[in-house]
C-alpha cells in the first residue's frame, strides 16, 4: 500500500519529468519518471509518459514494454494504447499499430489525431496486403542488378524476350484480380491505373524486354571525354580521372556508372554481414553515422 508521501512525491517528480521532457532532456526525463514509479508503480501515467520519451529516443522495444505496463495496469487508458501504437508504426509493425489505434479510437471515438494514425496505419496495412498478394516464393526472387549485362549494347527485341511483357500482363491481371478480393473493386481500380503507369514508364525505359533484349543505352558514345574504364578493372589512373572529371563539373557515364555499382554489389556480397569488432583496453571504437539510438 502506498503512502500519502510517496505518492505526493511521486507526483513531484512526475512533474518534473514533464518539464525535462518539455526542454527536450529526455533521457532525465526518463530518469525522473523511473523514480516516480519506484515510488508508485501502479500509475498508469507514469508509465506512459515514459514510453512517450523513449519513443523520442527512438527506443521502440522500451516505448512497447511501457505502453504494455501502462494497458494492464489500466484498460481504459487510451494514451497507453496511443503510445504503444506510435510505437509499433514507427517500427513498421502495422498490424499491430492498427490494432492499438482501433482501440483508441473505441476509447476516444472523437480523437481526431488518432483517427489520423488509424487511416494511416490502415492504408500501411492494405499495402502490405497487396505485396503479399504479388509476391513471389523467396526462391524465385531475383534483383533487379542480375538482369543488367553493361557489356550489352544495341540489342533489339528476340521472340523470347517478348515473353517477358506477356508474363508481366499476365501478373498485372491476376494483381488486379486479387485487390478486388481483399480491398474491393474501388480500390482495384486505382491499383490497375498504377498498373498502366508503371507499365507505360517501365516500358518507355527499355526494362521491359529484360537482359537479354532491349539496349540499356549503355554504349559509350565517341564523343565522351571522361573518365574510362578499359576492360572490367577500375584502376587508380580511372579514379583520379573520375575526381577530376567531378572537380570540372563533368558526368561518368552511365555505363561505367553501372560497371563500378555492380562491381562493388559482387564485393560485398562476398564479404559477412557482420563483423566482431575487439577494442583493446583504453581504446575506443567511433561510429560515424546515425544509429537511430538502436
């Protein structure tokens, strides 16, 4: 049973967890309201405002476990179940954001934020529904840099590469076959008019036909004077070139563009996607970019 003085105090500190959260401190802030809830950790408030400021520290698993303590504690609370949504949005959970914000908005039918949140959490859902309807079996999948050959130049279009644009009408068909299912016919439409666009642009950019077909327009045209890769080694003489061809506000053309992307995507994936880093004793390790606080 809490006492009346710890339960003032911990209203003391809630409140100055409110101002460090105010003049953005909100690791205090975090640290304030940790106390308060020592002090009276049947507040659902106090755990809610916690998750609020980890939610600011981009600390999403934390904002979560909060916002959850805050929802048992007390059912009704709507900020508990905005909070752990916002929470879950941010991490691209949607199913689950939706899910907390539907409550909100049973709690707090007239909240217009959270009905801004839901809408958005709903078109985040139906989108996700749709690359599941389009997908394909992860064995299948391919990227799109296996299809580029930078060595071709002038191809035109072969009786098998035609196949590509039927399969891909074909697919388009089915799509607009299995929106109407899960999102009705409304919605289908628009689909099927993304559909025409997309198709009309993929096609005006020569990807339609493939690897095996259209030109890329990547032949080097006589008049270029930059920076040349000659046979498939970028050497120091070509990247000393390329500096200075940036320097003098020149362009690299597009196909040794393409050359060193796809060069370095076969290093990479050559090398692991994780690497144990030892820092000897007095030394340190420095990170240079944003880490989003994970």
């Amino acid at each position: 049973m809490e006492t009346g003085n710890s339960t003032a105090r911990a209203e003391e500190l809630k409140a100055q967890a409110n101002e460090a959260f105010k003049a953005h401190k909100y690791a205090q802030a975090i640290d304030l309201y940790s106390q308060a809830i020592e002090l009276n950790g049947e507040n659902a408030v106090y755990y809610a405002n916690r998750a609020f400021a980890h939610t600011k520290l981009e600390e999403y698993g934390s904002a979560i476990q909060d916002a959850s303590k805050a929802i048992e504690i007390d059912p009704k609370y709507s900020k508990g179940y905005y909070r752990r949504g916002a929470a879950h949005l941010a991490m691209g959970k949607f199913k689950e954001a939706l899910k907390d914000f539907q409550q909100v908005k049973r709690i707090c039918p007239n909240d217009p934020d959270a009905t801004k949140k839901l809408k958005e959490c709903e078109k985040a859902v139906m989108k996700l529904k749709f690359e599941e309807a389009i997908s394909l079996p992860e064995s299948e999948r391919c990227s799109v840099a296996d299809s580029i050959d930078y060595h071709t130049i002038g191809r035109v279009p072969t009786q098998s590469s035609l196949l590509t644009p039927v399969a891909v009408v074909s697919a388009a068909v089915a799509t607009v076959a299995t929106v109407v299912k899960l999102v009705g016919p409304e919605a289908a439409a628009k689909v099927a008019m993304m559909l025409v666009v997309a198709g009309a642009c993929w096609w005006n950019s020569g990807l339609f036909f493939g690897s095996g077909s259209r030109d890329l327009n990547l032949e080097v045209e006589p008049q270029y004077s930059g920076a040349r890769i000659e046979g498939d080694v970028v050497t120091l003489d070509f990247v000393k070139k390329m500096m200075e061809d940036f320097k003098n506000q020149k362009s690299l053309h597009k196909r040794y563009a393409f050359q060193i992307v796809l060069q370095i995507r076969e290093m990479l994936r050559a090398l692991p996607s994780l690497v144990d880093i030892n820092v000897p004793e007095g030394k340190h390790f420095t990170v240079c970019g944003d880490v989003h606080g994970q």
